[in-house]
C-alpha cells in the first residue's frame, strides 16, 4: 500500500505540472510569429494606384506677397518646372491599398483613394495587374467598391463581426505604405467605436502601423477575417505614431452590400432633427433618465406624417433604446428604407407610441426646416434671465432673413457673464418655444417662466434657432431673481 507522504508527492508534482502546462497555454495566447497569417491572406490584398488628368497651373504653389523681391524668383521656377506649356494637362498618380473580398473580383477600397481618379490599376500580391471599374461610393463611411475582371477565380478574405472584437486582441494591418508595395503591421485593438467627424463613423483604433499609402487595406484579426477598412491615422507630423483607425468591419460591410446591389447606398431617414438630452434638459422636462434624443424640428417628412413634434424626446425606435443622438442615427440609417418601425416618444410628461414610415436619407439631404408659424405683435424689449429680447417685427424678420410668418423673441443683447452666453447664446438668435410651447409675445414667455416656476422646476427648455438651425437650451431660474416686467 502507499504511504500517505507519497500520494501527497504525487499529487503535488501533478499540481506542478499541471502549472506549467496552463502557464505555457497562456503563453501561447501571444503568437510567436504571424507569417502563416501573413502568407494566407497576403493574396487577396491588392495594391491600387489611381491616375488623374489634371490643369499644369492647378497643383500647390508658394504664398508670395505681391511686390516681394522673391515674386519673380518663384515666377522663373514655376515657369521652368513648366517646361513652357503653360497649362497643358499632364497626370498625375496616387496610391492606396484595397483588398478582394469575392472570387469574381470585388475589391474594398478607401473612397478617398479613387474619388478622383480617372483610371484605376489593381496590382496583386503575384505582380498581376488589373484595370478596375467602380460599382459605387459611399463618402458618408469613405467607401468605394471595385471590380476586376479576371480569367480565373481570385484569392478572397472574408469579413469578421467587428462587435465580437475586444480591446487587446491582436490584429494585423498590410497594405502598400507610403508606395513601398506590399507590407505588414502588426498591433492590438486599442479602442472600440471612435468617433472622427462622420454621422456613421464607428472606428476601431489601432497602434499597429498604418502610414500614408495604407489607405483601403484590410484589418485583420487573427482568424485572417477582415475586421476593419484602414482609413485614418491622427499624427502631427504625417507619419504614424500608434494612433490609427480602422472603419469596422459591421459598418462596411452594410455599404458593401448596398453598393452592389443599387450601386449606392440607400439609408433609413426619419425626418427630424435632433440633439442630446443633458441633465439640465432632462430636469426641465421632467425626465426620470438622461437619455434620448430631443426632438428640435420636425420637417416636412415621415416624421412629421406620424404626427411627430418638436420637443418629443425619443425614446426607443424599432424595439431598442435610443441613449443618445449618435446611437439613433447610425439605427435609423441601418433600418430599411420603406420599414414601418415603432417609435416611443416622451411628451407632455408621458409616452407615447408612434408608427413612422422610414424614408430614404439620400432623397431628402436638402429638406428645407418647417417654418414657424405665429402671430406678429408690437415690438417691444425686456431683459430676462440676461437676454434683452425683443419681439419679431418685419424690420427684424428683414434684417435675419426669416420667413414673412415667422414668430419668436430676438436676442437684441446677452450678457456675456450669463448662464445663457456660456451656454452659446448670442445676439441675433430667435427664440421660438419655452417649455415646449410656441412663443409669439414676450408675456407669453413670461407666463412660461411663472409656469414653469409654480410647476417646481428649477430650468426651462427654450428652443433657439441660429441661422435657420434649432436647438434646445436649459436655463436655470435661479438666475432670474425678480419678476420679468
């Protein structure tokens, strides 16, 4: 029989060993080399160089003041890099990177890559090169879909999920940096959803290298599945210093599909302006959470058709929550234009369920605003909550190019140390509601004021349009000490 002390020994270098075991699993979580990767999925990247027919005079030149000693220098030299033909065309190339996602020849790209481009050369992994035709474009997201035709089956990637992407997880970026043809990158995943300047922008951010020339090359994770478009870096120099970004592979392939089957994208439109519901909005308003997206106008659309309005701040659209303006918008252009959806809206202190008819986006881009329609009364001039405002007359109408029916208090005068001017009211802005009802007189915002007070709120809600633009500002009433008379 074995003693005690030694099963205690066995199952102590059992422990041990099974330590070491885990410890070189974890290890091996870190690839010690991406060349398999590398080498399966480098054939179906492509290297794209764009040409474009451009006037000889309408590249970059020096800023010279004129009657500088140097005008006539950089005169002589633009003259010799001319060669004496004036402004003859000539061509000019660029490059960026792609890569084929379908065995006939469909190949991602950048928008911006080829928006200019007068002839398209795809070059492969195997130095084969190809003319490409574009399908269609969608500058919202800056993506452009390609076609090849080629004899013979071509290499592909498939794309990931980009929502299953965690920070951390390593990818690999290739592409042909700043033209030095075919290259690899590798990095982690260092954030998720960025924002850069674009309605539909969800970026993942990466520190592998991404350079000039990258522009258009896949993401990779490591299953060699496509889980972004790289598209931007953020440097001060023009290089790469870790900070690049990737559009998501979810976003992509959306337009992707779009674009080959219409040749363009067509997004859900629901009409109506919006802006992000703050704390201080949401007290006005008396909501229990600050969250949705508040209402500012409603034009002439489907929105307005279901009976939508300004001030409903939306709370839920086709079954999902909405937290804020961002999240609605990317939601309502992801939906199917011609889709009945569900919208919850929050109004006069309840909800209340609409059914809008999504439009198409891209039909209704230049929508005029819906007026605001109003009695005109006499002019006259009040300072409240450290606005000096006065009621709309024709000379005003006149003076900021409103419509003949437009109603509302003008901002003759703000003080500058007010809550209303750190806020970013300024003189010429046209108050057309408090507490979500139309103004046409300034005793009709008085009456809000007292309204508002006697109802225990602490701020009211105007909504102030600038330009034509509308938005909502809370103020506090604190500020407003004294009656307004």
């Amino acid at each position: 029989m074995t003693p005690p002390a030694a099963i205690r020994a066995i199952w102590l270098t059992a422990l041990a060993m099974a330590l070491v075991i885990a410890q070189a699993i974890s290890a091996s979580a870190r690839p010690e080399s991406f060349a398999d990767l590398a080498q399966k999925v480098s054939p179906a990247v492509v290297n794209i160089t764009t040409s474009t027919v451009v006037a000889q005079g309408t590249g970059p030149s020096p800023i010279v003041p004129e009657g500088s000693p140097f005008e006539d220098f950089f005169r002589d030299f633009q003259d010799r890099n001319n060669n004496g033909e004036g402004d003859r065309p000539r061509r000019t190339s660029a490059l960026g990177s792609g890569f084929v996602i379908s065995e006939d020849g469909y190949i991602v790209t950048n928008n911006h890559v080829i928006e200019t481009a007068d002839e398209i050369i795809i070059e492969f992994f195997s130095g084969k090169e190809l003319t490409a035709s574009v399908i269609g474009t969608d500058p919202k997201t800056d993506i452009a879909l390609l076609k090849v035709d080629a004899d013979e089956p071509l290499p592909f990637v498939s794309f990931a999920d980009s929502d299953t992407a965690r920070v951390g997880d390593w990818v690999i970026a290739m592409g042909n940096p700043l033209g030095q043809g075919f290259s690899v990158s590798a990095g982690i995943v260092s954030a998720r959803n960025r924002e850069l300047s674009g309605t539909y922008d969800d970026y993942i951010q990466t520190d592998a290298a991404i350079n000039r020339g990258n522009s258009g090359g896949p993401l990779f994770n490591l299953d060699g599945q496509v889980v972004g478009v790289n598209t931007a870096i953020l440097s001060p120099n023009g290089g790469s210093i870790g900070i690049g970004f990737s559009m998501a592979s979810n976003v992509v392939t959306r337009v992707v599909d779009q674009l080959q089957e219409f040749g363009e994208t067509r997004r859900g439109w629901l009409g109506v302006r919006i802006q992000d519901v703050t704390d201080d909005v949401a007290e006005a308003m008396g909501l229990e959470k600050v969250a949705g997206a508040l209402v500012t106008d409603v034009p002439e659309g489907p929105a307005a058709e279901a009976g939508m309005e300004s001030g409903d701040v939306i709370m839920q659209f086709d079954g999902y929550d909405v937290e804020d303006t961002r999240g609605l918008v990317r939601r309502v252009g992801n939906t199917s234009v011609g889709k009945t959806v569900r919208v919850v809206v929050f109004r006069d202190g309840k909800t209340q369920t609409l059914r809008v008819t999504l439009g198409r986006r891209e039909a209704a881009e230049g929508v005029v605003p819906a007026a605001q329609p109003g009695e005109s009364e006499a002019p006259s001039e009040v300072e409240i909550l450290g606005l000096t405002l006065s009621q709309l007359d024709d000379e005003l109408r006149s003076q900021l190019e409103l419509d003949d029916n437009a109603s509302g208090l003008v901002v003759a005068d703000i003080d500058s140390l007010s809550e209303a001017y750190e806020k970013g009211m300024r003189a010429g802005d046209v108050i057309t509601e408090a507490g979500q009802q139309k103004l046409s007189s300034i005793s009709d915002l008085e009456d809000r004021i007292t309204d508002a007070r006697e109802a225990g709120r602490k701020s009211i809600l105007l909504l102030v349009r600038r330009a034509g633009e509308p938005r909502f500002v809370a103020l506090s009433l604190d500020a407003e000490e004294e009656d307004p008379q």
